[in-house]
C-alpha cells in the first residue's frame, strides 16, 4: 500500500470512528477517537441500584465506573 493509499485510510477511518455514537459519560466523550477505540471493548453497561456499594474500605478497586447519568460519591 503506497503512502497516499495509507493516509486516505486512515482518514476514512477516523470519520468513521468520529461518527460512532459515543457515551454520554464527560470523561469518555473526550477522548481521542483512536483512545476510545482502544478501551471500548472493554467497556460494559450496568445498572447500578441505589445505595449500591462499589468498593468496600482496604478492598483492591478492580473496576472503573464511568456514569452515564446520576451521581457516584465517596463516603469515607
């Protein structure tokens, strides 16, 4: 593949990426669309009920959250 050839589709592809429907979650919608890609796989949707407890005090945090809507806090 020439060079041309190479730079036209990697431009394709980052409109195609820049054009996916992305996360309402403020940290996530701000990534780079390459970013994004790469954590995507990754990423599940859950529901959270109320008052549930994500991590317990000394526990090791083996998850990240990204809320899409609502509020998470720290009670320490």
């Amino acid at each position: 593949m020439n060079s041309l050839a190479a730079f036209d589709w990697r431009k394709r592809r980052e409109a195609i990426l820049e054009t996916m429907v992305r996360p309402s979650n403020g940290f996530l919608s701000a990534l780079s669309a390459d970013d994004y890609e790469l954590i995507r796989p990754h990423l599940r949707t859950i529901d959270l009920p109320h008052e549930a407890v994500l991590v317990e005090t000394g526990e090791t945090l083996k998850r990240a959250y990204f809320p899409h809507r609502g509020v998470i806090s720290l009670v320490v």
